[in-house]
C-alpha cells in the first residue's frame, strides 16, 4: 500500500500543469533532438542545464528525464525513414525499419516503433517504482567502503561496456579521474592543479566539459560528413497495423521489453546493449531469419521496445544509489547537485515529491509521446530537410549563451570550446567520450569515499574485503575485468601456438 500512497504523491505533482507543460516540452525537444541525426540527449541536456537554475528541482528533472526517453522514440523516425539512427540505440533499427519504408510501409513500422517504445516504457517505469524503495532501504546501509566499491564497479562496467578499444575505454575513464581532481582539495583546503587559473579553484565545469565533449565535437563531426541525406518522398499513410503484422510483433515487444528492462541498468550504455541484444534474440527465434534485414516488423518492434525500456530502468540506480550509469544521468546528477540536492537513496526519505513526481511524470511523458509521435510525423520529415549549415549556427550560439550563463564569465565559453577540440580530437582517434565523463562525476565521489574509509580504518586498506558487501561489488568488478580480458587472452595464446 506504501507504494500506491507514494505514487499517488507522485501523480499529484507530475500532473500540476507547470509540470505538465515541462513534461511536454521535455518529451517535444526529446523527440525533436532524436529526429535531428548527431544531436543527442547528452549534448541537449548539457545546453539545457542552465536554463534549470530558474525551475524548481523537481520541474528541471521531469523535463531532463522526458528529453532522455523522448529521444529514444525520435531516434526511430530517422531510423525507418531516413537510415540514419538520431541514437546510437535505434542504430538497429534503421536494418529493417529503412526496408519496411521503402517497401511502402513505413507508416506501419512507425507506428510498432511508437507502440512498442509506449508499452515498454509504461512496463519498465512500473519496475523503477516497485524496485527503487527496496533498493534505497539497502542503500541506507551502505558506508563508505560499500560506496567507493559500487564505484568501482560502476566505472568497470562502463569501460566493459564501451565501444571499440578497451584500452582506450580505460584511458578515458582515467583522465576522467584526473580531470575530476582539479580544484579544491576538500580536506585540506589547498587549491591542487589550477595552474594559478582563480576560474579553476572550485574545479572544472560539468556543463563545459559534456558541452565541448558531446555538443561542440558532434556538430563539427557531422558538418564534416555533409548532406548526404536521403528524405522519403513517397506520402506516408496506413499507419494500422493488419492482424499478422500485430501477430509478429506482440511478442518480440514483449521480449525486447523483458530484455531492455535487465540490461538497461548495466553501467556504460544498457539501452544501447539492450537494442543489439534483442534484435539477436529475434533473429535466433525466427522460423525465417533470412527475413531480418529485408523488412521484418520483429526487427523493428524489439530493438525500440529494448532501447527504450533500458533508457528509463537506468534512473533506477540513480534514484537509489546516487550513481549515474551513463552520460546522460551524470547529466542529472549535475542538474540535482546544481539544486543543493545530493543524489542517493536520502532522497526518497528527505524530497519525495521530487522522487516520485519523477517516477509517476515518466507515464505522463510516455502517453504525451504516443499522442503526440505519429500526427507530427509530417513535421519531423520536413525538419530532416534543413540543411546543416543553417542548422548548427544556431546551435552553437544557444550553446554559447548557455555556458556564459551560468557565471556570466567567458572562460567558461572558452573552456567548452577547449574542451571541444578536445572533442574533435577523441572523434579523430576513435575514443569513446562516456567514461570519461562517468570518471570525472564518479572521481571526487570516490576519492571523499576513499579517504573517509582510510580514516575511519586508520589506514587499513583490507577493510575493503573484511565488509562483505564490499567484497562481492569489487569481485564482480574483478569479474567483469576477467570476462572482457579472456577472449583477448585466447586469441593471444592461439596466435603464439
């Protein structure tokens, strides 16, 4: 009964209509940045922290969070009609969706994409509310060796998880750390790698670096590819599903839901993983896989149910550990410690209406979607022919004046065009920006863990294996290491034989 009570709280903040009107303009932008191919949720939102110091905490958070899964039902319409994923986790998507288009029905595949994200989403936000007050109640128990544990766990997973090399993964949580380390040292008070800059005493801006590393580098990366954009020109209608079509699709829902909901609170990029794995699992469960590839609706329904449900099962340990499990929810950590409010499970005891005014607002947001998705398709299409030159212009002015905002100074401007470069740069040599910005949140956290863990032991490191819950989280990161070095040994060992 205590949960029907917390929801009804939280039903009676999300639906007061300033929080409607935010969540509608979070799902609107969502799924507007998804649409736009090589935008993304991460650049979005770090162009929109400034603009949350005005709002109430929990207004802010319903609008991030509804630009997070909003561009996860976005993604999609670019994906079918476009083959060009708006996100990484629709990148499956664009296999058969693109093919169903062309074979003229792409109103049907926009319409399973739409459905499938709907019920996924509504099924996986009923996990977040009936998961997340048991886990913060275990939460409460944790000390500082179980947090600085769960942290390392979490940046394993995330460099598990990362695409491409996983050396390279690793270099970038690291300069996270480090980066994470500019400042003022909390214990002692004395200014560390500043480099004589007044403007870095308090440390590195969370907006500058997400901005530069995500918006700035992304905008440059795709001035570099061009136009080269194929818009369906055909009319689009019969967005009804036939019977056969509802046949082939109700399950492969279900299972991509079922799967998105388990891997999406993996650390690094569930909703991404999620995607893959369940267009695999269709592909395997298939009487014809040789469908798969030439228009299948199972290949579009699965992935989209999968992405989305994992976009929304990742605010799980957000909520209930204080732990961000991906780009995007760092973002949010920076929205909530921009609001004096610190992440974790305190948060359901000491602010529930922000706690559960998120939850109960992620339904709001789903059915916005559903309703609002498939009338404005028409509006998306011709978004799609803006060109790009005309575009980003605009989108580095906003982001500019986002940045300034927020101390009115210009090194902070000049610190996201730094930071940009820098971007470009890890674009140029393939590395993968997440973990780093998953290190620099996690990093101070970390080190505050550490040191109160040392103090408390009085210098006794063990103390990390004698607590049980700490063991188990460092043997599943060490764990985790072993599973991603094996294959790489064997293929070692197998190249020397």
């Amino acid at each position: 009964m205590d949960v029907f009570t917390h929801l009804a709280l939280g039903f009676g903040v999300a639906l007061t209509p300033i929080n409607l009107i935010y969540a509608l303009v979070g799902a609107l932008l969502g799924t507007l940045i998804g649409v736009l191919p090589g935008i993304g949720p991460v650049a979005t939102i770090a162009m929109l922290l400034p603009t949350t110091y005005a709002l109430e905490p929990v207004s802010a958070l319903i609008m991030l969070a509804g630009i997070y899964y909003g561009a996860q039902y976005g993604g999609s319409t670019t994906s079918i009609l476009i083959n060009m994923p708006g996100e990484v986790a629709s990148a499956v998507t664009c296999l058969d969706g693109y093919q169903m288009a062309r074979k003229g029905e792409a109103g049907a595949a926009l319409t399973v994409a739409a459905l499938g994200s709907f019920i996924a989403g509504c099924v996986s936000t009923v996990l977040v509310a009936a998961f997340s007050p048991p886990l913060s109640s275990l939460a409460l128990k944790f000390g500082p060796a179980e947090y600085f544990s769960l942290m390392v766990l979490g940046l394993i997973g995330s460099v598990v998880l990362a695409q491409g090399s996983l050396v390279k993964a690793i270099a970038m949580v690291v300069l996270g750390l480090l980066l994470g380390m500019v400042g003022t040292d909390v214990n002692s008070g004395v200014a560390r790698f500043d480099f004589g800059l007044p403007e870095l005493t308090d440390g590195l801006g969370l907006v500058s670096i997400a901005m530069g590393l995500f918006g700035f580098a992304e905008i440059i990366g795709n001035l570099e590819l061009g136009e080269k954009r194929e818009v369906l020109s055909r009319k689009i209608k019969g967005f009804g599903l036939s019977r056969k079509q509802i046949r082939d699709a109700a399950p492969a829902v279900a299972r991509g839901t079922a799967i998105g909901s388990v891997l999406g609170i993996l650390p690094g990029g569930g909703a991404m993983l999620a995607s893959f794995a369940a267009y695999s699992l269709e592909k395997k469960l298939a009487a014809d896989p040789s469908q798969f590839g030439k228009g299948a609706i199972q290949g579009v329904a699965a992935p989209e149910s999968a992405n989305n449900a994992g976009a929304q099962v990742g605010f799980i340990p957000l909520l209930t550990l204080g732990i961000p499990e991906n780009a995007v929810m760092a973002m949010m950590v920076g929205a909530m410690t921009i609001h004096n409010i610190q992440p974790g499970p305190q948060v359901m005891t000491s602010n529930p209406e922000l706690f559960w005014g998120l939850i109960a607002s992620m339904w709001v947001g789903n059915l916005m979607l559903i309703v609002l998705n498939l009338p404005m398709i028409g509006i998306w299409i011709r978004l799609l022919t803006v060109p790009y030159r005309m575009l980003y212009p605009a989108i580095l002015l906003f982001c500019g004046i986002g940045v300034y905002s927020i101390s009115n100074t210009s090194f902070d401007v000049s610190q996201t065009a730094f930071f940009g470069l820098i971007g470009v740069i890890f674009v140029k040599l393939a590395c993968e920006p997440a973990p780093l910005l998953l290190g620099f949140v996690l990093g101070p956290m970390m080190e505050e863990n550490l040191r109160r863990t040392l103090l408390l032991s009085r210098g006794d490191a063990t103390v990390f294996l004698t607590r049980p819950l700490s063991a188990v989280l460092l043997a599943a990161a060490v764990l985790l290491v072993v599973v991603i070095a094996l294959p790489n040994v064997r293929r070692r060992v197998g190249v020397q034989a």
